[in-house]
C-alpha cells in the first residue's frame, strides 16, 4: 500500500510503514509540507497513496462526492511516539485490508 504522511504525525511514522513493507512517505520529504490540504490530496489521489492526518479539513475533503481519494484519519490524541508506532503496528493488518476492501476513509482511534 502506497501511503503519505501528513504534518500532524512524524517523520518516524513513515519509516515504521516503509519497515512493514509499505511505499510510505512525509510531506516533508516530497516538497509538500507547506501546501494546502487541497495540494495535498490531489497529489495523494495521482499517485494513488492514502493519506494519513489528523486534519479533520481533510477528513471533509475525503468526503466529497465523485472524490477518489483515501484517508487514514489519525484520531489518537496526543502521545508519545512509542505509543503512536504501537498503535499503528497493531491496526496495520485490519487499516490495509479496510482500504483494499473499497472503503475510502478509515479511522484510527
């Protein structure tokens, strides 16, 4: 699964997927981490990755109609970096096979 990394949630986080076996990158590391959330999800959407925030801007932004992009919406509070990466690690398995299933917007919480 092919997946970018919005501002909100660290660099770490792309590499702990890059790790999984997934094409994961921040926005930081392809020129994005000052764009619109519009810029950012029509890049996501060209190159097929799921996007990954807790920006609830793009949570509205997923659903729009006749949209064809993904979100991972990230709606863990804040916390430590170690229980972020858990959380992640946990949920991986059932948030990749929700987005192959065909859902869009898949929260983790």
């Amino acid at each position: 699964m092919r997946f970018v990394v919005d501002n909100q949630l660290p660099p770490s986080l792309s590499r702990l997927l890059a790790e999984s076996g997934h094409d994961s990158v921040h926005v930081a590391m392809v020129g994005l981490d000052a764009s619109a959330d519009e810029t950012l999800w029509a890049w996501a959407a060209r190159e097929d990755r799921v996007v990954e925030s807790k920006d609830e801007d793009l949570f509205f932004l997923a659903n729009r109609g006749g949209d064809s992009g993904k979100l991972l919406w990230v709606r863990i509070g804040n916390c430590r970096r170690e229980q972020l990466h858990d959380a992640f690690s946990r949920s991986l398995a059932a948030i990749v096979g929700a987005f192959e299933a065909g859902q869009r917007v898949v929260e983790l919480s």
